[in-house]
C-alpha cells in the first residue's frame, strides 16, 4: 500500500477528530446542523451515544451522526484488528448497535429532568430507565448519563449504496446522502429508497434523499463553462486514484491506469461505492486513470454549470421531479463554492419559494422538516 499511503498522506491523515471541532462549532452557531461520523463497527454503542448526546445537549439540538461500518483493512488495522468483519456481519452489527444506542437516547423520559434549586431535585428517578440491551455481538445495561436533548436524539444520516446499506439506510436514516451519475439514476434511486423506507413502517417523509450536485457559478454561461474546462483539467491521475481509493476502502495503485475500469472486481470495501462509480463511467468505456480523474473533478456526480439562473432552473427541476429531496453541495473550489452559492443561488431559490427565508424552528431535525 506504499503509494496509496504516500500520494494520499495530507489528504486522509492530516484530519483532526470532528467531534472537539464541532463542540467549538456549537458556540460560534445557533442554527447550523453539525453531523459527526463514527463507525459502528469500531465504537461501543454507550462511547458513541454518550457522546453525541453530550454534543447535543451543548448545541441545543443540532447534532446529526452519519453512521458508517467502516469499509478499510488499513482502517481496521488501527483499531487494532487485522481485518474487517465480512460486510453482513458489519452491517448486523450496526444493526444492534443502532438498536442499543436508540434505547439509550430514551433512557430518560421527556421530562425527566427537573433542576429545582429550592427542593434540590435534579431529575426524576423514576423517569431515568436502565436499557438491559442484549444482542449478538451488543450489550449495555444503561441508562445514559447524559440527559435527554432538544431533539430528543441525534439526527441519523447514512449514504447507503449497497443492497443491505440502503435497507440499513431506509430503517435508520433521517438523511441519505448519495452520489448518483444522471438525474434518471438519482430518481431510480429516490423511488427505492421511498419504497424500502415503506417497508420498514416508517413514513417515506421521514427520510430525506440527498443527492451530491457540484455547482459551477459564472456571471454568463461561458464563463461558467470556461471555469468548468479550467477545474476539470486540474486533477493529476495519481492523486485522482488515491482519492478513489479512499472513498472504497480498496488499494487501487495495484492495477494499471489504462486497464479498463469495468475490468477491475472489488472484493474488499465499499462496493456499493464502487457500483456508482461504474454506473457513472462503464457506458463510455473509461480506464482507470480517466474514470479516477473523473471521480476526483466531481465524485461523479452532476456538474451543475451556468448562470445562479441557470444553476436554479436545474436544481428546481431535479427536486420537482421527485429525484431528491435536498442537495448535497461538493465545492469544486474550497470554501469559495459555497460562499458563490449561498450568495447567487440561493437568493434565486428563496424568490421562487424553494428556499427558507427564515427558521421556524432550532433543532437540526425541525429544520429537515419545515
């Protein structure tokens, strides 16, 4: 793994854990979401629950936990194990965990807590619960330390793509986040996701689908397509390649840059992951090297390129045709795309009544839903 290690080094390693950043976050904001990622495969349910419910009290509400199962032998390795789980297993795991996490958020009722500085009552013994959870591979006793929040628990996004990730994804999430290659594969994916969330008894609006769209601003069309041809011929192939890498858990400097990518099989990973990245390039007989490159410009997802107008006008018609629910901004350019976006789109998406002009609510869950 020598150059999937090296060429990758300042992009995967120099990364500061979020959680201590986000706890910073929560008091320099009072309505933005502020979503953590741990794996379910390498955390204790009670460590993870108990932390996002500290976070969540601290910011009254706005706390979002983007589950994974993690998808590395490398990663695996720092945890102190040779290799992952086999990916059944992971997600069953997660499954529990989930299960466990849940009970412990509603260990205590809603009004448990009484903080009464005459009477000294903190809370109401009788409303706090033990959990006595006990699974396969999951055990914890409870109850939480940790009162219950404003939103009463964390928002849960995932980025399901496999088989058994999107009926984890459709009985857990809140908020899916995907990458999709066309706007007919994001509404194939829409009405999926809508029917699994169905079978697991849930609302289909309790589940919100986020397709990642990558904005490319300019004052007229040209220079829109102008800044477009300028990003897209930036990526260097290697760096490309480790950047897939990453996102699939899977070494890919092993296999040659001209071999056809439809060729490569992965074993290891991510492979819903891979699936998209397939579906995105195969029909056009990409190699490695042109589809990482591709990959890397945009994780394959829509270049949405043009005037704020223009940008608008495709993004209303992708949510109007029942392909997502949301968007997942990729910034070609770091912080600058969102701030273009936020000042230019959005004014456009707030005319045509498809963009909030105000909060009604504080937590990150009333904000998913107003």
């Amino acid at each position: 793994h020598t150059r999937y290690i090296s060429v990758t080094g300042v992009q995967t390693c120099a990364l500061p854990i979020s959680l201590p950043v986000l706890a910073v976050m929560s008091r320099a904001t009072e309505r933005i979401g502020l979503g953590a990622t741990l794996s379910t495969t390498f955390h204790n349910p009670y460590q993870i629950a108990r932390t996002l419910g500290t976070l969540d009290v601290l910011s009254k509400g706005r706390v979002a936990w983007n589950v994974v199962s993690s998808i590395s032998n490398l990663e695996a390795r720092n945890f102190g194990q040779d290799e992952l789980p086999a990916r059944n297993v992971r997600y069953d795991r997660a499954d529990e965990v989930m299960e466990a996490c849940f009970k412990l958020w509603e260990s205590w009722e809603p009004d448990a807590l009484i903080v009464d500085k005459e009477s000294g009552v903190f809370a109401d013994p009788l409303k706090v619960h033990y959990v006595d959870y006990v699974g396969k591979w999951i055990k914890t006793r409870g109850p939480l330390t940790v009162p219950r929040s404003p939103q009463g628990r964390p928002v849960i996004m995932q980025a399901g793509a496999s088989d058994r990730g999107r009926d984890f994804a459709a009985r857990w999430s809140e908020m899916i986040f995907t990458l999709q290659y066309s706007k007919a594969d994001m509404q194939t994916f829409y009405a999926d996701i809508k029917r699994r969330v169905a079978k697991f008894g849930r609302p289909p609006e309790e589940c919100n689908v986020l397709p990642s769209v990558d904005p490319i601003i300019g004052e007229t069309e040209s220079i829109a397509r102008e800044k477009q041809a300028y990003i897209n011929e930036m990526v260097d192939p290697e760096v490309a390649l480790a950047l897939v890498s990453t996102h699939i858990g899977v070494d890919l400097s092993k296999y040659r840059l001209d071999q056809p990518i439809e060729n490569i099989e992965v074993e290891q990973g991510a492979s819903g992951s891979f699936e998209v990245i397939l579906q995105g390039t195969k029909s056009q007989g990409l190699t490695l090297g042109e589809a990482a490159k591709r990959f890397a410009t945009s994780e394959l997802c829509p270049q949405i390129v043009g005037t704020p107008k223009s940008v608008a006008d495709q993004l209303q018609d992708y949510f109007e045709s029942e392909a997502c629910d949301g968007f997942i901004l990729t910034p070609t350019v770091f912080p600058g795309t969102w701030e273009q976006f936020a000042r230019s789109v959005v004014p456009e998406l707030q005319k045509r009544g498809l963009f909030r002009t105000d909060y009604t609510g504080r937590t990150l869950r009333e904000h998913l839903h107003d």
